[in-house]
C-alpha cells in the first residue's frame, strides 16, 4: 500500500484515506479514472537452501503509470473479478464489495496521485542482482533497516517472511512471528495466529500490507 503521511493531528485510518480518495480529496476525480488492466500474480517459491516453501497471489491494478496492487489468499479470488475489474472506474472499485479490490484500486489511485519517488517522499531502494533467496535477502534487511530499535528489542512480525526473521537475528532483535496459517518457522519456532494477543510485548510491529486485505490491519494500527 502507498505510504501516506496525515497532515492533520491525529492518524490517517484506512477508511478516512478511502473516504478522501472517492470524495475527490486527495486528487482528481476518481470516477474519471479507468482501470485498463487487470491481473493477478500467482507464484509459488522454494528457494535453494531453505527447507519450507510458501505461495503468493496478489491482484494488480493499472491507472496510467501506476499499478495498486493487494496480496490474497491464494484461490480467493475468481477469475471472473479480474474481468470485472478491468475497464472499470476507480470509483466504482473504490465502493467494490470486496476488501482487496478496495484496497487494490486505492492503492493504483494514491500511485497515480503521489508516485513513488523521492518528489513525494519515497527512498530508493536498489536490490541486487542475484538469485531469487539473494534478492529476498536483500529486501528483508532494508526493511529491517526501517527499525529504529536497540539490539534486545522484541519485534511482532505479521506475515511470516523467514528472510525478514533472518535480518531481525543478524541485528540481535527477538521476535514474535505470527501468521493465520501458524506452523513452524525455518528455525522450529512457533507461529503464533493471534496478533493482537502477541501486540501488547512487543516494542514494535512489522506487518504485511496483506492485512489491509483481509481486514485485520485497522485493530493493528
């Protein structure tokens, strides 16, 4: 999901962003705005040297130059809501009955108003060359990065990426991993599948964009 930094006193909820994009607040009007492709990305990844494996799907959104995007549980989506989608304004998704299509055809629209780069806020980021686990490597510890917190500290990781737990042992940050599916880490740890429970010891929390589409984002944040 696009960052966006409130101006206002207090904090920017999902909904008031949402609220503000189909209002026109935020920028042109979205109904005057198409989606011209719709997709989804299916993958499944077992990199060398790692002994689990895991599956992606994520449904993209294209308005112009940008793509919005929002990851699912694989098989949640029909073939038939990408073909909805495509042609479709981004008003009319904005108010789209399912949570990743929302969210999906806001983030095409915040990309489109405000893009990616360093104008608006953003910090490149290059990732290497290499293989697929290098590549994951790479990405886990700038993210890592984006940690202000002492070694010792306690980070609750929602959405298990073992690459991201990988860089928070490299920094000496413990760890609360947690994830709906629960099972082991790559380490034999317990996945927790409760959250909010785990929230309260933690010092930070590293949580995937993928609870912006199943709902569990907002109690979070």
């Amino acid at each position: 999901m696009t960052a966006v930094r409130s101006t206002s006193v207090g904090t920017m909820t999902y909904e008031t962003l949402s609220a503000r994009a189909r209002d026109g607040e935020s920028g042109p009007d979205p109904a005057g705005l198409r989606v011209a492709v719709a997709f989804t990305t299916r993958q499944a990844v077992r990199h060398d040297g790692r002994g689990t494996g895991y599956r992606n799907e994520v449904l993209g959104l294209r308005v112009g130059a940008a793509v919005g995007s929002c990851a699912v549980e694989p098989g949640a989506l029909d073939d038939d809501v990408v073909e909805e989608c495509a042609g479709a304004s981004v008003d009319r998704l904005l108010r789209h009955p399912l949570t990743p299509v929302r969210v999906a055809a806001l983030d095409a629209y915040l990309m489109h108003v405000a893009p990616h780069t360093p104008a608006h806020g953003a910090r490149p980021v290059t990732v290497p060359a290499g293989t697929s686990l290098e590549k994951s490597r790479a990405r886990a510890r700038a993210v890592v990065g984006l940690l202000d917190l002492p070694a010792g500290a306690t980070v609750l990781v929602v959405g298990v990426v073992n690459s991201l737990l990988e860089a928070l042992r490299a920094r000496s940050l413990a760890y609360v991993p947690c994830d709906f599916k629960g099972g082991v880490t790559e380490w034999g740890e317990t996945v927790v599948t409760d959250a909010l429970a785990e929230a309260h010891r933690c010092d930070a929390l590293l949580v995937s964009g993928m609870t912006l589409g199943n709902g569990t984002f907002e109690p979070l944040r």
